[in-house]
C-alpha cells in the first residue's frame, strides 16, 4: 500500500474509516485518566473532576503526569485522588493523597499561558498493581524509539476529560475521556521551556466556550503506517506534551497550549533532584 492509498482510506468518510481513526487512538487512551479529587465534608464524600492526567513509568517508580494546577489547586488539599480504571463501569482506584509524593521542576507565581505547569505525582507502590490491571504506563524513552522510518501519515491526538460533556452528583461522576485528533502543533520556545499550541474542537459540537477538564491531558504524536507484516494500516504513539492552558475558546472551539516533550524530561530530571 502506498502512502497516497493510506491517505485515502484514512480520510475516506466513511464506518470503516471512522473505526480506523477509533484503533489508531486507542494506545493513548490506555495511558490517560481522568483525575478526580475527592473531599470529606459533613455531607459525605463530595466528588470533583480536578482535570486529565497520564500514567507514566520512570524505572521502578509509577507517576500521573498532570498540570501543576490540577494539582495545586484541585487535588492537593483532596483526602483522595481518584483515577479512572474503566469508562464503562465506576471501576475506580482512589489514593489517599497524603501517600502521593509530587514533582516539579518550578512554580510560577501565578498560572498562566507561559507556565511552567506541569507535575509528577508519584503514585505509591502499592497502589500499582490495582491500576495496571486495567491501564498501561507509558515509558518516555520506549516510546519515542518505538516510532517508525518507514513512509507514513503524521498526526497529533490530544486526550482529555471535557468537564461539559460530563454528568455529575456529590459521589457520581459520569465522565468521558476525549481523544481530539488536533493536527500539527504550532512550536515555541520561552526560557528553559517548550511549548505546542493546538487548535482543538469538541465532540460532538459544542457551546462551550472553555476546555475545562482537559488540563493535564497528553499529547501524543501518532504515526500511522502500512504494516507489511500484519497486512494492514497500523500505528504508533509517543507522547510529545500536556495541556495546561487555553486561549480563546468558543462553542467548543479553540487553542489549547500544552509544555512539550523537552519540558516533560525536565520534570523527570526533577525527580532526581528532589529524592
């Protein structure tokens, strides 16, 4: 198959296109969850959705990689964090957020569209083996040498958890974790940091004019090919960011600016400084 007759397919409107686009992305949305916080109050239990994280793995230890906001400002003064194990069930692993221990590079000031905002809550040991019974954690330097030279279509999926497509009680949350297909990023560079800026669109359509909820969410590079072996169109996935600001949404539609993949090793080197 050549690379013109990949396209075609891909971009053929099309059932068999639609459930090709689903498969593609369906490495990403094995790493990512929304994040919960979760409070004890007179009432009861009261449930928030804080935003959208990754499951990261450094060596032996086992993260959730999210905007510094959603940690400062919705889940550190949580008793619990939830994090999603299956969108079909309230299947769920809540952690005790005294036991998480948290990892960044810098703290700004205030937030804003420059960051830096962007964290590693290392998830306790004994709380791993609950979430890789159903999640995968993605390993950074696997990833990005797992892409492929060979002729291929190139895109970018950008995962999140819209707080507007949502339904919610005080310990009920119906969420749904979105895997927007965004294109190619537009690049900067401010101080030390990089940043991808996104132009992303709800769905289905829209009036929202804020992306709420999709803060901490990855993303992710996706390379898709022809593979010889297997006889069909396939692809890979390296994650390159994590959203942390939006800039100018309306009904649904915006520019959503996330850190990049120099910023992510940053926050890694972080950790090494700071055990």
């Amino acid at each position: 198959m050549t690379l013109d007759e990949l396209e075609t397919e891909l971009f053929a409107k099309t059932p068999q296109a639609d459930e090709l686009w689903q498969r593609l992305g369906r490495d990403a949305f094995m790493y990512s969850t929304p994040l919960f916080a979760v409070l004890n109050t007179s009432a009861g239990e009261v449930l928030r959705l804080a935003g959208s994280g990754t499951l990261l793995a450094k060596g032996n230890a086992h993260f959730i990689l999210t905007a510094a906001h959603v940690w400062h400002e919705m889940l550190k003064g949580s008793n619990k964090v939830g994090v999603t194990l299956r969108e079909i069930d309230d299947h769920s692993c809540m952690i005790e957020t005294a036991s998480i221990m948290p990892y960044e590079a810098e703290h700004p000031e205030s937030w804003g569209e420059w960051g830096p905002d962007l964290v590693l809550l290392r998830i306790p040991p004994v709380r791993v083996g609950e979430i890789q019974a159903f999640k995968v954690f993605y390993e950074m330097d696997a990833g990005l040498s797992g892409l492929v030279t060979c002729d291929r279509n190139e895109t970018y999926l950008l995962m999140g958890t819209p707080d507007v497509l949502g339904t919610y009680a005080q310990t009920h949350a119906s969420v749904q974790m979105l895997g927007m297909w965004v294109g190619t990023p537009q690049c900067y560079r401010h101080g030390e940091w990089d940043y991808f800026d996104v132009q992303a669109a709800l769905h289905p359509p829209s009036n929202a004019n804020t992306f709420g909820g999709v803060s901490g969410g990855g993303l992710w590079r996706v390379q898709v090919y022809y593979n010889r072996d297997s006889a069909r169109i396939d692809s890979v996935s390296a994650l390159e960011g994590v959203a942390f600001y939006e800039l100018g949404t309306t009904k649904g539609e915006g520019t959503i600016r996330c850190h990049g993949v120099e910023s992510i090793r940053k926050a890694l080197d972080a950790i090494s400084s700071q055990v």
